[in-house]
C-alpha cells in the first residue's frame, strides 16, 4: 500500500502531520511519500499542481489531502491558483464520487447554530458527483454575445452537462449507499428550470428501478436548501451534481456547527480516492497549532476503510477520536466552557494514546 | 394606476383575497384586473401563461401574484407547467432585479431553526438577479455527446451566461440599495470555478469604483452558504446570480423561521414590478383557510413603495402588520404558545383594521 500525502497550504501541514502519525501509530504496513500542492507547489515550481505531485496521486494507492488556499493568490490568473490543483486531482484521478457525511456529534450538539433538538444525533451522507457539471463542461469562456438582452456586449458563459452513464454511476453509488444506511435518498435537482437537471432526475428515477428496498425522493436545490434548515434529520444520502453538493454539503456540514470534524472522501470507481478535511485551508490561524486535527484523522480512516482495505483500523480512529471528545479534549473551534483546550499537536498526541 | 392580480393555484387565491383587501381599504386609486395564471390558467385555457394575463400583466403597472404550482402537474411536459408562468412573466416583462427581504420579526424569533441569538434582528436585502445566467441561456438540451468522460452517450446541457451590462444593471441596483440601509454590499460568485462568475466579480468590482461609500465584499457561493447559518447578521445586502440567488435567498428566508411572513419584488428597469410572497402554493393546505397571508400583504406594500410611488400607504400597511403580530395573532405556520391561532381571513381582517 502506498499513500500520497499532500499536505498543502495554511493548516495543511499542522493537521496532516497530526493524522500521520495516527496512521503511524496503528501499524500497518504502508509506504508514504509526501509531495507539495496548492500555494506551497506554486511558489517552489511555479505551478499548483506539478507533474511530479500529480504522478505520485497517481501511483499511490489513496491519497491524504491536507487543504490549499491563501488569500495571497488571489491575484494570480486563475490556471495557477492554490484550488487549481484539486480540481486537477478531480479530474486526472477520475474521482467522480464525493462522500461528504455531515455529522452532529453527541459532545458538540451545542456548538451547532441550530436548536439542539433539530441537530441532535444528525447523520447525513451527501453524495456529490465530481467530475461533471459546469465545474468542467466545455465551452467556457469569454466572447462578444451574439443574442439575449445585450447582443453585442461582451459576455462570459459556461456549460452545465450531464451524461448517462456518468448520472447512473453516481445514482448506483447513491443508492448502495443508503442501503447500509437509512434506506433513503433524496435526488436534488433543478428540474423545472435546467435541461440537465430535468435528464438527471430520469436517469436516477430510472436506476431506482432496481433498488426498490431504497427510497427515492426528488427535491429542488432551492427547497433542499431550505430543508437543511428547517429539519435537517429528515435527510439520509443526499446525491446532486457537482454545483448543488459543492452548495449543500458546506450547508450542510456548517449545520452541524463543527466542520473542523468532517470528513470527506472523493473515490473513482476502482475505490481509489483523495481523502481530505471539509474545512480549507485557514490562513488566518495556519502557523499557531490551534488549528483541529480531527476532520484529517478521520480523513485517514475514511481512507482505510474505503480504499485500504482495513475498515478495523479505520473503526480503531473513530473510537479513538469519540473518545477523547468524551474526555473532553477540544481544540480551539469546539471548546466550550468546562472542557479542556488542547492544541493541535495534543490533539493529535491524544488520539495516538486512544488508538 | 392599474395593477394586474394573479392569484395563481393553490393557497394563492386565498392569499391574494386578503392583500386585495388591504390595497381597498387604503382608499387609493387604482384599477384593477384579474387573471388566471399557473395550473388554474392551464386547466382553463391549456397554458400556464396564456397571452391574455400576459397582455393583461404588460399593460398593468404592477404585477400582485400569488403563486403556482401543484403536484398534479408534474406530469406534465416542462413548457406547460406552473412554473413557466414565472419564468414566462419575468422573460417577458424583463423583471432583471428581483429584491428577496429575510428579515426576522422580533415577535417570531422563537420560530426560527437558528438560535434566537443568531437572527434576533436580523434584516439581509438579498438582491437576485433574475433574467440572465443559467436560466435562460441558449444552447440547452439533449444531444450526443462529443466528448467528455463518455463520448457517445447521451447528455443533457444548459448554458450559464452573463453579459456585462447585465451585471452593471444589477451590481448598481445593490450599491444603491445598500446606500439607504447598513452600506456593505456582499457580492456572491464562484469565480474559482466558473467563467461566468469571474467576470461577474470583476464587473461589480469595476462598478463599485462609483460608490466608494459603500463596502463590498466578495464570497464564494459555497461558502456564502455556510455564513448565512453561522453569523447571518454580518451580512446587509447580498448580490448575485439567478441560480444561486434561487438557493441563497431560500435558504436566507428559512433562516428566520417564517418565510410565511417574506415579501418579494421583482423589477425592471423603470419600477415596475412584479410582487409575490416568497412562499409557494402550498398544495397540501389549500382551501383551508389556514395559509398566511402577511407575505402577499407585505408584497402589496412592496408594490406601493416600489412601483406605485405611495410610500405612505406602504408604511400603513407595514405597521399595521407589525401591530397585529404584537396583539398576538398569528396563522397557524408562526402559531406558537400563549398567541391567538386565526384564519387566513381573520389575519387579512384584522391587518384592514389597523391600517
Ligand atoms: C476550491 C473549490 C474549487 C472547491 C469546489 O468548488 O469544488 C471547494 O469548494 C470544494 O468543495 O472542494
Ligand atoms: C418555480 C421556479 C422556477 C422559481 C425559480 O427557480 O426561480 C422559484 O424557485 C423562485 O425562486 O421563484
């Protein structure tokens, strides 16, 4: 087994090395090799996502993504910006399913900006496509509009698609997900306006077929927005396009009030994948060990359990992060009054001690 | 003065009923007309928006709609459904600036999702642009694909679009919205990801350069979407595209626990304007007599202000909404402990009596 470890920009490194020596301390046998990407690749080799770092993605067996990002690359033209990279991963990698579980957990219910009843116990999967959609639908760019409201002004346009087989592997991978789950799954689309979203609600409609012990329900993106808000336990798997999950999975995962402890997971269909934090890059905080180890950690599991094979291991982390939010160990984002705060090294020190 | 009334399907005919009583009982001068709009226009003359509402609609100086829409129709190819009638009239009387209010009522705090800390006071101008972007882009449908991940397949594509006068147009309307309220203007893109939303970046960022009293921010649309549920008082007026103005300004309305009590307008370039509740027709309690009609009420005071020049009778109407809540009464969506539950009519009565 090999992992490529990409450990970024801001409080990349901080927290990945946090979640390496979890995955150190548990020992399995595993090679690693670390690489930069984002900012970081950008300012030793002049570009955010180098050929060397996107050969080692490749031969790895998973990939553990730490974040990218500073404002101070607001400025460079958009080819050479830290985000850059990961959609490059995205799209070489071919990692087409985004796991995004938006989870309240029991100790930090109140960190949440909901009321406490409507978040307790919350456990949502979203499930986003990754590699489709206006993210990288061609044509795209800038021209002299030739019709609309203003022909003859310059305008800028995109391409939403969507194609058969790329909305039926998502809906398979939707649908077997909630069959270990809660048995439902809510479609989000915007069928009523969009020709792609009208095609993607058919052909999930059409794959239900032969998952009949699941539930199917169709839900606008405006209306899913507001159903977050509103009663958020209603959901189980969410599945959507790239534009709608990039929207609904950080709602989602801001209602639990502790994105510094969720996970994310982007698999191609041989369940290689990129495993990284919800939460970015935090430049703001990056360099004071303050920053959460935990949504990397448990990253790492993720990764053990999806792409290596060793779904022990990752049930070791997971235990080994509740409880030391059971003892009461809180980084800075979660701490609240009459629980202890850690840094970021404690953090990561205190899940090892758990392992 | 002459003021088109389309009630629409569902709660709508109920709704507007009460706001028609209102807009009597200020003894202005207006003429009005009526007209079928939605479903109900469809079963009658096989069309969401038949060319008589929408001569009638052209000819009015202001539009007070209700809503559409009904399961029933579902079924129905896209063109003929409900929907199409907004989609139609805003096309059609180029509606490009639509104002979407999430303000949380003192008396209704309790109601929200949020903590009462959060959204006590809350006032966001969510300014959606509402003609342009992937709405109404051209090239959309089916086809085969040419290339992407599986050539040959079959795909579904939209088009998203902005043109630079559309932009203009829309980032003036939100400078000079903010001017009278708290003077921050966030503008939301996704410029990291899609042409069209850097060049809406640059555009606002070019047309600010003329209202250097006001603070403009720029967000990405994901993470706008988390702000909105963890501090949505930092935000004054919001400025964005047709597609995430739709999920932004629903979520923003859900966000304050009464969307039953949220006004919108939709305008053109001289003020007129269409104005509607931001709720929908809500199938499941029509013709109880039970839906809220302070929304449509609230749009009729929107009408006076915006389109009508009688900012006089807008206020009368607003305090006099604002004096019913504080006497405890309530429709049974905002109903809580200790208030008096009253009937959609009884709501509309009592506003009458205290305008
Ligand atoms: C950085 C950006 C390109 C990216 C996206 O929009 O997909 C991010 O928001 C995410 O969700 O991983
Ligand atoms: C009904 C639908 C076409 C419409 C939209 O998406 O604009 C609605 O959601 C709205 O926000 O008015």
């Amino acid at each position: 087994m090999k992992i490529a470890i990409l450990p970024g920009d801001g409080i990349g490194t901080e927290i990945v090395a946090e979640a390496v020596k979890v995955l150190k301390a548990l020992d399995l046998q595993f090679e690693s090799e670390q690489a930069l990407v984002g900012g970081a690749a950008y300012e030793a080799h002049g570009h955010p996502l180098p050929e060397s770092t996107l050969n080692l993605a490749k031969a790895a067996d998973a990939v553990l993504f730490g974040a990218v990002g500073d404002w101070k690359y607001d400025k460079l033209e958009r080819a050479l910006r830290p985000e850059q990279a990961i959609l490059g991963l995205r799209k070489h990698l071919g990692l087409f399913a985004n796991f995004r579980p938006a989870i309240c957990y029991e100790q930090l219910t109140h960190a949440s900006s909901l009321k406490p009843e409507l978040v307790a116990g919350l456990d949502i999967l979203i499930i986003r496509e990754l590699t489709g959609d206006i993210y990288f639908g061609q044509p795209r760019g800038r021209r002299v509009a030739v019709d609309g409201h203003f022909p003859g002004a310059e305008e800028a346009f995109d391409t939403m698609r969507y194609s058969k087989p790329e909305i039926e592997r998502i809906a398979h991978i939707a649908f077997q997900a909630a069959r270990k789950r809660g048995k439902k799954v809510t479609s989000v689309d915007k069928a009523n306006v969009l020709e792609t979203f009208q095609f993607w609600k058919d052909v999930v409609t059409e794959v239900h077929a032969q998952y009949s012990d699941v539930e199917l329900e169709h839900m606008y993106v405006d209306n899913a927005a507001m159903q977050l808000v509103k009663a958020p336990k209603k959901f189980d798997v969410v599945v959507t396009g790239n534009m709608f999950g990039d929207i609904l999975s950080d709602e989602a995962a801001m209602l639990t009030g502790s994105i510094g402890m969720l996970p994310s997971a982007s698999l191609d269909r041989n369940n290689k994948g990129l495993y990284e934090p919800s939460h970015g890059s935090a430049p703001d905080i990056a360099g004071k060990g303050i920053a959460n180890p935990l949504a990397t950690i448990l990253s790492a599991a993720m990764m053990l359990r999806f792409s290596l094979d060793q779904a022990e291991a990752a049930d070791r982390i997971e235990s080994a992060v509740r409880s030391v939010l059971s003892a009461g160990l809180r980084t800075a984002d979660i701490w609240s009054e009459g629980t202890q705060k850690v840094s970021t090294r404690d953090m990561g020190d205190a899940v090892v001690a758990a392992v």
